[in-house]
C-alpha cells in the first residue's frame, strides 16, 4: 500500500493546521477538509458534495433513540451489507440492508459519537468502517459501549454526492460533520489543527497545558518506558472517580473499568512501544466520550506479532470541555515518547 492511501488517517499529509502563537492557522497543504454538516432535531442530510476519495463523517446524539445509519445519495433500496460487532461479541452479517452500518445503528436513549470512513472510488463498491461509542446510563460508575462495523455499497456506477442519517435526531445538539479528503487536493484550510505537540523529555508525564476548547479532539500518542507499565490519562487536573472505559485485547472477550480516577491511554504495559489513536467529541454540557485503538510492538522482530488494543472511553464531566490532557506513566517514568493533540469545532 502506497503512503498517500494512509496519509488519511495517519495524519501524514502535511495538511493539518498548526495554531501559531499569533492564532493563524498554519501550513500545509490537502489535508481533510469540512464539506459540510448538518445539525439539529432533524434527519441529518449533507449535500452536493463534491467528489473526494476519502470521507471522515463525525456523528454526535446527545441523546434520543435513531438510527446513526447512513443512507448514500438517497438511497434507501436493498443495496447495503455489514458485518459488525456489538461489545467484542461475534461478528454478524447483514446482506441486503438497506442503509450503510445496517438498520438502526445505535445503543439507545444514550449519548453517543461515531467515527466513519467511507473510501469513495465511482467504478467501485464503497467501502466503509465505523466505530460507535455509547455513553451508557450516566456517570463514571458505568462503563461506555463499543460497536463496531464494516459495510460495503453496492453501486458500481456513481461517485458519493449526499450523506443521510438513516434516523431522524430528537435532540437539538445532534450534528454529522463530512470531511473530505483527496490525495490531490492543495488547499490550506483544513478542518484539523494542531492543539498542542509535547515530546518527552524527562519524569512520568507529559502534558499539552492549557490547550483551546474545541469539540472534536483527535489525540496522537507514542508511549515507551524501560519497564512494563500502564499510561493514563488525566483530563484538566481532575484525579477524582470520574473515569470509565471498556477494552478489548487481541480479540479476546471485552473488559470494563468504572469509577477510575484515571482514564486510559494504554491497558497494557509499555515497556515495547505503544502508538495510540484516539477520537473524543468534547461538548462541555455532555460527558466526554472517545474511541480509542492502541497498538502495542511486543518484542522486536518478524517472529513476535505486535498486540492490538480496542477500547472506549468516557470522563463524566458534563460542566467543561476538556482543556488540558496529561499522559501520566502509572508507576515509572518514560524513557521516550510524544504526545499530539488536534482540534476542530
């Protein structure tokens, strides 16, 4: 595979804004750019988009029960299929569904955020991922849920011009917000910019400080120390029982810490290098909820197979956005690593 297929999602490009001391926006060129969002008590509906390789579509329900679905270029016939996971439980299948994530992607009457992709080629079936975070009943005492799915469009004939939700939203802070991104683009007003970028340097912490208040948050890390331990994460100072996540590793059955006075970049020891990728949607009267996937190097060389890390993630608090992110090595220190935060509203 060819660097510009992953420049996407590995943030590759050159084309994520930096936020100069000035307030400006920074370099860099093709990046993910907005084209468009709908919000509101409403079907949420984008169109006349443009023609893009690659779609990012963010999802946020506050609450209310409908479907986080999509519907493509108004098309509601028997042209979808989906294999999915609900809480790391075996996978389904489901053939000639008519939406794309199948019928009625959601948890309930919970707050809830998806990350989708959609890789958009018109002679092509599209081909698109998801992964769905659910908040659960309130409060850090009960862990999020996680969902999981892959589905496919059949049509062979048209590029992607419209994107629905296949439910109508209840709650007036509902939004979906489409990016587009094409490894030929040039310009410079991309949807990303770059909130804070911390290297380590000594001790068991890095810290981005004080960083501005956005509500989509895309956070980066690479994690190493010279014995095993866990990396946490700590939100604007706050070490109370406010924290909860629900993991699964290497496929095994899903696991569920609550009421932690840390969150969780790692659940494993990172004595091998761990690199971590992280969304959050980060509505200050909301809890904080993300999705999170780790991988960890395990012993160096071809023979050794590195380990995979799938989890969820929720801060109760429903008072602020977050505005300060500390990754803190549970008993040790580092001996090297990053940490990289993006923003958008």
């Amino acid at each position: 595979m060819s660097l510009p297929y992953l420049q996407p999602y590995l943030g590759l490009s050159n084309g994520l804004n930096t936020l100069h001391a000035a307030g400006g926006p920074g370099g860099g060129v093709g990046g993910w750019i907005e084209l468009g969002r709908s919000s509101g008590a409403v079907q949420l509906d984008v169109s006349s988009l443009p023609n893009k390789r690659y779609y990012m579509i963010l999802t946020h329900k506050p609450s209310g029960s409908a479907g986080m679905g999509n519907y493509l270029n108004g098309d509601t016939g028997s042209n979808y299929a989906s294999r999915y996971s609900s809480g790391g439980g075996a996978d389904t299948t489901g053939t000639g569904q008519t939406a794309l994530f199948g019928a009625g992607i959601y948890f309930g009457d919970y707050n809830e955020f998806m990350v989708s992709y959609i890789a958009n080629y018109s002679s092509k079936e599209k081909l698109a991922m998801m992964h769905l975070v659910g908040g659960n009943t309130t409060g850090a005492g009960n862990a999020p849920q996680r969902f999981e799915d892959v589905s496919k469009w059949a049509n062979t004939s048209n590029a992607i011009n419209r994107i629905q939700t296949q439910g109508t939203m209840t709650d007036a802070n509902s939004q979906m917000v489409i990016l587009g991104y094409d490894p030929l683009d040039s310009h410079t007003n991309n949807y990303w910019e770059e909130l804070a970028s911390v290297d380590w340097t000594s001790g068991n912490t890095m810290s981005t400080g004080t960083i501005p208040a956005r509500k989509y948050l895309w956070i980066q890390g690479y994690f190493k120390s010279a014995t095993p331990d866990f990396v946490k994460m700590i939100f604007n100072n706050d070490t109370g029982a406010n924290y909860s996540y629900r993991y699964n590793a290497n496929g095994g059955t899903d696991g569920t810490s609550t009421s932690l006075t840390r969150g969780a970049f790692t659940i494993s020891g990172v004595h091998s290098p761990a690199f971590t990728n992280h969304f959050f949607i980060n509505n200050a009267s909301t809890e904080k909820l993300g999705i999170s996937h780790v991988v960890h190097r395990n012993n160096t060389g071809a023979g050794n197979a590195p380990e995979r890390i799938e989890q969820v993630d929720k801060w109760s608090n429903t008072s602020n956005q977050i505005t300060r992110i500390d990754a803190i090595m549970n008993s040790g220190n580092f001996s090297a690593g990053y940490l990289r935060v993006y923003g958008a509203n």
